[in-house]
C-alpha cells in the first residue's frame, strides 16, 4: 500500500525543483560556479542543472510535452467557410 502525501506538499516540489534549476544555472552561468573542476569533474554542473532537471521529469513528466505546445505555432483555423 502507497503511503499517503498531501497534495500541497507534492505541488511545492516541482516548484523547489524549478527554483534549483534556475539558481543553478544563473550560477554557472555567471561563471561563479565552474561548470567543471580538476578535483570534482563534472560534479558542479550535475548538482546544479542535472539534478533538478531529473526531479522535475520524475515529478512532471508530461512538462517537456507542454514546454515543446507552448513553443510551436498555433494554425488559426476558420469555423466559417471562406467564399470568394
């Protein structure tokens, strides 16, 4: 049997997540945080972008499918027939 969780502590998740996700990369992004390190190798990068990334996918898993709807162009279709 699957324990119990509340719903709003499930719908803060994906938002911490998101929050990670963004704070991470503005940080690697302004370089404040290396992408890659002789000592820990790729290690800042996955805790900062991979990390996040994968517990949102967990969390939401039809979001890459609502990102990629918001991205395309919508075709305008005319309920009217157009006679000329």
């Amino acid at each position: 049997m699957r324990p119990q969780t509340h719903p709003s502590r499930h719908s803060h998740l994906p938002a911490a997540a998101m929050l990670w996700l963004l704070g991470g990369s503005a940080l690697l992004l302004t370089t404040l945080v290396p992408v890659r390190t002789d000592l820990l190798g790729w290690t800042p990068a996955f805790w900062l972008v991979g990390a996040p990334l994968a517990v949102l996918l967990v969390l939401e898993p039809s979001l890459p499918r609502q990102l990629l709807a918001l991205c395309r162009p919508r075709r305008h279709t005319s309920h009217r027939a157009v006679w000329h």
